[in-house]
C-alpha cells in the first residue's frame, strides 16, 4: 500500500491508474496512460515520481552529482532517471504557465484601474513589458486548467 497525496492506493489496476492520475496532475488526462506506462515500464512507481515532483528534482540532482556508484538504480536506472527529470521539468513548465496566466491577468486589471506607467513602476519593469503581459491576457490560453 502507498500512500499518494491523502489517498491510500494498492497494487490493483484501478488503484494505480488512480495514482497515476494524481502524480501526473500537470499533464494533460490524455497523456497520462501514455506517460504512466512509460515510467512503470522503466521501473518508476508513482510514489517515485511524486517524491521527484514534490521536491523539483532535488533528491535525483543531489544524488547524481553523489557520484555514487549505482545511484541511479533506485530509481529505475538512467531510464528512470531521465523519465523522471522529464516530468520535473514537464510540471516546472506548467507551473510557469500558471503563473503567467495569473500574472497577466492580474496586470490586465491593474491596466483598467492604473496607468502603465504606474503599474511598471510598481512592478518594476518597463512599460512596454507591462503591454505586453497585459496583451498576454487577451489571448486565448492552451493546456491543462
């Protein structure tokens, strides 16, 4: 039994697809079948890969730059390795977008009420920038949420 999120999962396929779900949150639901069976084929659970993901890659980073002999064998190999940095950096990039949206958003209010100049001062960046995140808002957003 493991333990994802606050969810108990067990070894039984609806249970795992479930834990999949979950650990692969910032992918697209279509893509995580595709995902998951290429991690659990390399040997990687989702305990493994939410643990990568719940500290941005820092464990596998620190145990690499180890040098230890076979590090790489806890986590599936270097298959492992490299499935599990990609979805780091796979969550990192949704993250970023995220946060872009909101930002965008964000100054696209501050726009209805303030004037760019005031709105880069406070931010401190240009005013073109501020046009430009503003604009950012307008437009029509693709990915997950």
């Amino acid at each position: 039994k493991a333990v994802v999120g606050n969810m108990a999962i067990t070894n039984t396929s609806e249970h795992l697809t479930l834990a999949w779900s979950d650990v692969l949150s910032h992918r697209e639901p279509d893509q995580v079948p595709e995902i998951a069976s290429r991690l659990a084929s390399a040997g990687v659970t989702p305990d493994m890969t939410a643990t990568a993901l719940a500290d941005s890659g820092e464990m596998l980073a620190s145990r690499m730059e180890s040098g230890d002999p076979g590090w790489e064998q806890d986590y599936g190999g270097m298959l492992g390795v490299a499935l599990l940095a990609g979805e780091v950096s796979a969550q990192a990039a949704f993250r970023v977008s995220q946060a872009s949206k909101v930002r965008s958003g964000a100054v696209n209010a501050l726009l209805d009420e303030y004037s760019a100049v005031f709105v880069a001062s406070q931010l401190g960046i240009s005013r073109q920038k501020v046009y430009e995140i503003g604009r950012a808002a307008s437009k029509p957003h693709r990915g997950r949420r």
